[in-house]
C-alpha cells in the first residue's frame, strides 16, 4: 500500500510539475496585466480549443492514454511531454518508496526529484533556472540536514553548498576571462549549492563530473548548439541520489558494471 501510494502521488505531483513548467515561465517573462493567471487560475485547458478540461480528462497518466494522446474536444495532438514527465514522476517515487521505508525520508527525496524535473524541463525550453525554485531547495537542503534525517550534518550541508556555488562560480569566471562570453548562467550556481546543500562536498565531485560527461552529449545531441546546463546537473544529481538510496547489492552489481565498461 506504501509503495502504491507513493506511485499515485508521483503521477499527482508530475501532472501538476507540468503547470508549473508551463505557466512559470510565462508568469515571469509576461506578467498578467488585466487577468488573472497563475499556477492556480485559469483552470486547465487545451492551448489549441480552449476549452476548460474536465476532470476526466485530468487523469494523470491514464487520460492521455484513454484519449490516444489528443485533445477529447478539438482532437489536437497532445504533447508526449506530459505523459513522460507524469511517468517520471512516478516512477521516481516509486523507486524511492521501494529503497525507502520511511517516510520522513522519502517525502523530501521525492519532492527534491520533482524540483528538479522541473527545473530541467524549464531549462531546456527557456534557458532558465527560476530563483522561485533554486532558492527554497537550497534552503529546504540545509534545514533537511539540520533535522537530522538528511544524509549530512549542518557543517557539511553549509559547507557543500558553499562549494557548490563557488566551483560554478569561478569556472564561469575563467571561462569569461580566457573565452570573452559567458559559459554559464547564475541560475547554475545556484542549483549547484543547492545540490551541495544535499549531498555534501564529495557529491558536488561527482555530480560535476558526471554532468559535465552528460552536458556533452546533450551539446552533441543538439548539433553542438548552445545549451543548458541545468538538465546535466539534474540528470548527475539523480544518479548520486539513485546510489545512496539503492541497496547494497545493487550498488556492488552498478560497480562491477561501471569496471567491465571501463575495461572494453
């Protein structure tokens, strides 16, 4: 039961991460003059009929499946993006539920994975990462780790996000100073001591290496355009997370896997 409910609250969470993908940006770059429009109101609707969405057809998960991806009004094409970021939700809070039996734990894992899905999506499509977001999950790190159910002390949160920020922040210096143009934005460094304020020191190591290896191939994926860096540092820190979380068989098998690859 702890683990179905964990599953139906991720599907919630990741139909209401869509909102706030879609309508933060547009709250930010045009605020709302003569209407009111937030995460709150107007009500969903279809952006190609507007009509106002029912709530069968507010299922998370289920509705786009029923509806064959389409709107049941209009018949327009609904993006696979809603489904997949209501699937990955789920299935992130399935996983944590599994390897997390308690939930005073799993609650904040889970709304940290969600802040960053967010975050991600954001900054795939805007090139922004919002301080609306960075900024309560830096503090939310910090105060996780004071409570004493995190996986640092506050010496360690306070000084991983210390180093979180400042190794973004002179990278970005010296990228400036040798390239003549900016190489990252401020919404990283943020993240980045947010991040630190989770994991620490050791995990902000990891999470820049493995992300830079991702950003790599994001950057060759889009035909080495310009690119954000916030969905790499979300993708490595979901991986750091996914190895503190998982048991210890699982993370000898991930080990021996990561040799034999390194081996070929």
């Amino acid at each position: 039961m702890y683990i179905l409910l964990f599953f139906v609250l991720g599907l919630c969470t990741g139909s209401f991460s869509n909102v706030v993908i879609y309508r933060l940006p547009e709250m930010m770059f045009n605020p709302p003059v003569s209407r009111s429009f937030n995460l709150a109101t107007p009500r969903s609707h279809c952006p190609a009929c507007q009509h106002t969405l029912g709530i069968l057809q507010l299922i998370p998960l289920l509705s786009w499946l029923a509806q064959g991806g389409r709107c049941h009004f209009c018949k327009m094409k609904i993006s696979a993006i809603y489904l997949s970021v209501e699937l990955l939700t789920g299935l992130l809070y399935l996983a944590i539920a599994l390897c997390i039996p308690d939930p005073f734990i799993a609650l904040p894992l889970t709304l940290f994975c969600s802040t960053l899905i967010i975050l991600a999506a954001i900054d795939l499509r805007h090139m922004l990462l919002p301080d609306v977001l960075t900024l309560p999950l830096l503090w939310a790190g910090l105060l996780w780790s004071c409570s004493g159910y995190g996986f640092l002390n506050a010496q360690q949160a306070i000084t991983g996000a210390i180093m979180g920020y400042l190794s973004l922040w002179g990278t970005y210096w010296l990228y400036l100073l040798l390239r003549k143009r900016e190489g990252l934005g401020y919404g990283d460094f943020k993240l980045n001591a947010a991040l630190g304020a989770w994991f620490g020191a050791e995990g902000i190591l990891f999470i820049l290496i493995v992300g830079s290896l991702l950003g790599i191939i994001l950057w060759w994926y889009r035909c080495k355009s310009i690119i954000p860096f916030g969905p790499a540092l979300s993708g490595a820190a979901m991986i750091y997370l996914a190895g503190l979380i998982s048991p210890p068989e699982w993370q000898e098998s991930s080990l021996q896997l990561i040799k034999q690859f390194l081996l070929m």
